[in-house]
C-alpha cells in the first residue's frame, strides 16, 4: 500500500473537501487585540501546537514584543 501523499498545492491544504486537510488554522499572520492573539493561538493549541515563534516586522519596536510578554503570554498555558 502506498501511504505517500499526493502534493497538494499550498492554497489548498486548509479546503473542508481535501481529504488530507490540515488540523492547523490557516498560515495567516495574527494580528489583533492581545484578547484576539490569544483566540488565535488558542485554535493552534486545539490542533496539538506546543510552540510557535514571534516575528517581529520592525526589531527597533519592542512594544510588541513587551505587549506580547505582559498581555499575551500570562494567558496562554
């Protein structure tokens, strides 16, 4: 038996009728309210996530990452 996947464009992969649909929420960029950012992750969490990593757009701007530490990260679990 072949258990091989068949490749699958990109764009396709989150399409309720694919059969080798993928658990994860859509590869989207999460933006939003501390409350909405934890929403999201929340729905990776649901999936089996167990870590994510933060890209910061401008490295200068840490208000983002310092919101991300005192508003996101103390809800998470």
């Amino acid at each position: 038996m072949d258990h091989r996947l068949e490749h699958v464009p990109f764009e396709d992969l989150h399409r309720e009728d694919h059969p080798e649909q993928s658990r994860l929420p859509p590869e989207e960029p999460l933006h939003g309210s501390p409350a909405r950012i934890v929403e999201q992750l929340g729905q990776y969490a649901e999936s089996g996530t167990t870590r994510v990593y933060v890209r910061l757009r401008d490295l200068s701007d840490l208000d983002h990452l310092d919101l991300l530490m005192t508003e996101v990260a103390p809800q998470l679990s």
